[in-house]
C-alpha cells in the first residue's frame, strides 16, 4: 500500500468517525429537548416533597398557622435558635409554603433559593451531622434549580414568558 492509498484509508476512517460522532451529537441534542423539561420538573419534586412532609410535622391538621407544641419545645430548647416562637411559625409556612412554589414552578428561583437557605440553616445550628446523608443532596437540587429555572414545565414559563 502506498502513501496515497494509505492517506485515503484513514481519511475515510476520520471522516466516518465524524459522521458517527455528529450523529451522536444530534442523537443527545433531541433527547435533551425531549426530556430536559421533565427532567427539571423532575428535580423539584423530590426536595418540595421532604420540605412539606416536615411541615406537616410542624402544625395541627391543615392550619398551617396553627404551629404544634412540640415545635415550640424544639425551637426552644433543642434548635437554640433565636427567636425560637417567631422561627417556628416562619419554618412551618415556609415548609408549606415554599414546596407548593417549587412543585407547580412559580417564583421558581426564589423558592429554591428560600429552600437552599433553610437546608444551610439545618445543616448548621439543627442537624449538623446530616450533610452526607441528606443535606448535600438537597443543596445540590436547590442549587440546580435556582441556577437552571424550572423549565417549561412551569406556571413561571406560563406567566413570566421569556
């Protein structure tokens, strides 16, 4: 084989792996916008879901005003937050609240904003310790969200239209 012959045969080679590496491209380019907007709604579900079953904890029936005893007691005496009866009733309509916002999308950004600064909270005056297993996840999610929107699977998209 000479020289030409053997320039030809990996110019072929080259060029069909160009051809496969565009194909792939393309492939990944519509499986992105197929199932990037679910993927995003996706990722507010899990961390909305935690947020408002601790908030349920938090009241009696459906008041959300109506904060139980027993968070008074643990804002108090176990949390050591300032401000312990004002924080209870802040974190009781902020977990109801926030997750409903994240959920259905809208004010998406300042949801998972309002939720990255209450898992930073937790994680350092409540549960420190919890990190690794649960906190980071929720930052990383939060963080995700608030840096990416809600997609178009979201009342923001519907309303806020960019």
């Amino acid at each position: 084989m000479n020289d030409v012959e053997r320039k030809a045969g990996s110019g072929g080679v080259r060029s069909r792996l160009a051809q496969l590496i565009d194909q792939g491209n393309r492939t990944a380019d519509s499986v992105t916008r197929r199932l990037g907007p679910v993927a995003l709604l996706a990722l507010r579900l899990p961390v909305a879901l935690v947020f408002w079953r601790s908030g349920r904890t938090k009241v009696e029936g459906w008041n959300i005003f109506a904060v139980n005893d027993t968070q008074y007691f643990l804002f108090r005496e176990e949390f050591g937050l300032p401000l312990p009866e004002l924080m209870a009733h802040v974190t009781a309509l902020a977990e109801h609240i926030l997750p409903v916002l994240l959920v259905v999308g809208l004010f998406t950004r300042l949801g998972a904003l309002g939720m990255l600064t209450m898992t930073m909270v937790i994680q350092l005056f409540v549960y420190p310790d919890a990190w690794v297993s649960a906190h980071m996840f929720w930052a990383a999610i939060l963080f995700a969200v608030a840096a990416l929107g809600p997609g178009p699977i979201s009342l923001d998209r519907l309303l806020f239209r960019r």
